[in-house]
C-alpha cells in the first residue's frame, strides 16, 4: 500500500468517529465489484433504501446497519 492511500484512510477518520460508529466491518466482493460496510455483525437489515446511484442504505427498523456500493471501482476510480 502506497503512501498517498494510507493518507487518504487517514482523511476518512474524522468523519468515521463523527458518525458515533464504534465497530465498522469492510467487506469489498472484487468479483462483483460491490464494497459492503457494515456497523452490526449480524448486520439482520429490514429495510434497504436506495440513496443515490449505486448506494443503498441498509437499516433495522430505525437504526443505519449497513451500506452497501455497486460498481465500486468506477465510483471511486481516480482521476488522472
């Protein structure tokens, strides 16, 4: 892992701790090109909300358990 990616991680941090979140699980299919987060293991959603394109918010009853992003890579591919 280079450098600049490890800095980018370290960008996330801030808004990872303002979310209260205490526990995230990353799980990225490479196959399917779709990234899961996860705030509850056994995640047990009950609803999915579709958020914008390619995002999908994952909730049991009224609490935020998961995030799930499709075509992943083209979402987030860097720019030149």
């Amino acid at each position: 892992m280079e450098t600049a990616e490890i800095n980018d991680i370290f960008k996330a941090i801030p808004y990872l701790k303002k979310t209260g979140i205490q526990h995230f699980w990353f799980d990225f299919d490479e196959e399917a090109d779709v990234l899961y987060i996860n705030f509850e293991r056994p995640q047990q959603a009950t609803d999915t909300d579709f958020l914008e394109d390619n995002v999908f918010v994952r909730m049991k009853d009224d609490k935020l358990v998961g995030i799930t992003i499709t075509n992943v890579s083209k979402k987030f591919e860097k720019t030149p």
